[in-house]
C-alpha cells in the first residue's frame, strides 16, 4: 500500500476523507516528529509527501526517500523545496495555486489600510483604555485616493491587490518580469522599470515569488531612491527585502510605515522591527481563511493521491 505522509494536520472535509481511505496508509506527524522532519522522513520513507511552506524539503532530505514520488506543497510557494533535485528524480511537485489570490490580496490591503490609518497603534491606546477624548490631530495617517500603488510582480495576486487598490482610488504603477496586459487595460496599471516604481510610488507591495535571484531586490540602497512618505507592504516571501535595512529606514523615519505578513527569517521576526510603531505584524496569514486552506487541502490531497494512483496531477510545479 502507498504511503502519505502529511507533516501536520491539515483542515477541511478532503483530509478526513483521506485518513478514512484504505487505498492509502496515511501518517500525520505529531509535533516531535514534524521538529525532527529529517529522520522521521527517512524513517518512514513516504511514497508520497504533503509539506508545508516551513519544511524545508532540500536535496538531502529527499534523499532519505528512496519511494518518493510526489511532494505536494501546501502553499503556492514552493521556494522550500528543491525542485530541480525533484524533476531530476522523477518526483512530482504540486502546489496550490489560484485558491488562495482573493484571501492573500484581501491581506495585502489589510496592511496597507492598517499601516495608512494606523490601526494597529491606535486600536492598541483604545484598548488600553488610553482614549480620552476626540482631537483635530490625533493618530493622523495618510489618505489613499490618487496616490500611486506600486505593484511588484502583476501575477494572480498582484493582480488581484491592484484591482482592490483601484477601488480605494489608487493609480496602478507595476514592475513584474512580464507584462501583464489584462492589468493595463482593465486597471489602467502602467508598466515601469524597477527603479522608476521604487522612485514614484507611494505604496509598494510585494507579489514575486521567492527565487535567489530576487534576494534582498530590495536593499538599503533601494530603499534610498523611495519617499520617505511611502509605506511597504510585503505578502510575499520575506527574504525579497533585507529586513534589518528595511528596520532601520523604519527606524529613521526614512520610510513612512510597512506592513508584513512574511519574514526574512521567519517564524523569527527582527526584534527591533517589533518594538517599531510604524509597522503592522502579521504571522504569515494570507491564506488563512476556512475555505481558503480548506480548498488547499483539498487541492494537495487530490494531487499527492492522483500520482500515487498513476494519474496526472492538475498542479505541477
Ligand atoms: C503562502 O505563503 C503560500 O505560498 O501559499
Ligand atoms: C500566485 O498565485 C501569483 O501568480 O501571484
């Protein structure tokens, strides 16, 4: 019988069903065996693999499973995994692709009207009982309407952050390594080289995925040519920017606000940046609604045991 091995339970009417399948022995891992992923892994020896984005599958692990033959990411990053060691090992890769654009982009723009309008903060001295009566200058932000939304990779999500940005009034500025016609025409976004976004834009959010490539795009030095007044929003991978820079300009005053829902080293968040008003901290949730992680289950689970069955995946990295 095929093997699955899941390394955390997972939401959602499609994993019941599976655990209940005796086509597969499926085994989830308890948390001492997800902390130690290496050996549990090679212990096991899985035919198939459902993973999280905070596993990281390298070469090495892979190798401790000679059965292998799929690994079905529950994320639609997939910058975790060593792909190319998978396609040179005949083992499949499936992410989750398109059924989680709506919940990531909402989270976009959670942030960006958290850290505009400084929720964060003033929701915070409200809690703490600290209001005490109404002020012409209290917990001013910025406003939305007309200003510049710069959108860093116009793929699904990017997309999707752009067209809700519209809505609030905000002019669509994009760099993406392709252009993306559906964005010009429907959104009137326009095209930019990188730097002349970074220059104009008063908004800038994140939608590349993670490649070694893009590490630290954005750096001390790009965060130079930005205006002081622009606000960073980051619902990608948080290794795009250099952190302890982006801390710093922060820090300065040299960039207005920034919110984050991903980490340079995450699950680890940069102590400083914690202690920092003008920000907004978020643990990783873009995809974090029922029926979005419900749908990804499910998306996984159909995947991993289609090519278990000899069967096609319909998500292939
Ligand atoms: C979330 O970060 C994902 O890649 O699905
Ligand atoms: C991911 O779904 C993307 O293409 O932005």
């Amino acid at each position: 019988m095929k093997k699955i091995v899941i390394t955390c339970k997972l939401p959602g009417g499609r994993y019941e069903e599976l655990l209940a399948d005796k086509n597969f022995e499926t085994v989830v891992l308890n948390d001492e065996e997800h902390m130690n992923l290496a050996a549990t892994l090679e212990k096991l020896s899985p035919d198939g693999l459902i993973s999280m984005l905070s596993d990281k599958i390298g070469a090495d692990v892979l190798a401790k499973m000679p059965d292998l033959k799929v690994v079905s990411n529950y994320a639609v990053g997939f910058n975790n995994i060593d792909v190319q060691y998978c396609h040179e090992h005949g083992i499949t890769v499936t992410n989750t692709p398109g059924v989680l654009t709506d919940s990531t982009a909402d989270i976009a723009i959670l942030l960006m009207l958290m850290t505009s309008r400084r929720a964060g903060e003033s929701e915070k001295y409200a809690r703490e009982g600290r209001f005490k009566g109404w002020a012409p200058e209290f917990f001013l932000g910025k406003s939305l309407a007309g200003k510049k939304f710069g959108v860093l990779g116009m793929g699904r999500i990017g997309f999707a952050t752009a067209k809700r940005a519209r809505a609030f009034g905000l002019d669509i500025i994009y760099w993406s390594r392709r252009r993306n016609e559906a964005a010009e025409k429907e959104l009137g976004a326009k095209y930019l080289e990188l730097d002349e976004v970074l220059r104009e834009c008063d908004f800038l959010s994140l939608h590349l995925p993670y490649v070694p490539e893009l590490h630290h795009m954005i750096d001390a030095a790009k965060l130079k040519t930005m205006k002081k007044s622009a606000i960073i929003i980051n619902t990608a991978r948080g290794q795009l920017i250099d952190e302890a820079a982006l801390t710093g300009a922060l820090e300065k005053k040299e960039i207005y606000a920034a919110g984050f829902d991903v980490y340079e080293f995450e699950p680890k968040i940069n102590e400083k940046l914690m202690t920092l008003e003008n920000v907004a901290l978020l643990p990783h949730i873009g995809s974090a609604t029922e029926e979005t992680r419900s749908e990804m289950a499910r998306m996984v689970i159909d995947d991993c045991t289609a090519v278990l069955r000899g069967e096609k995946a319909q998500n292939i990295v």
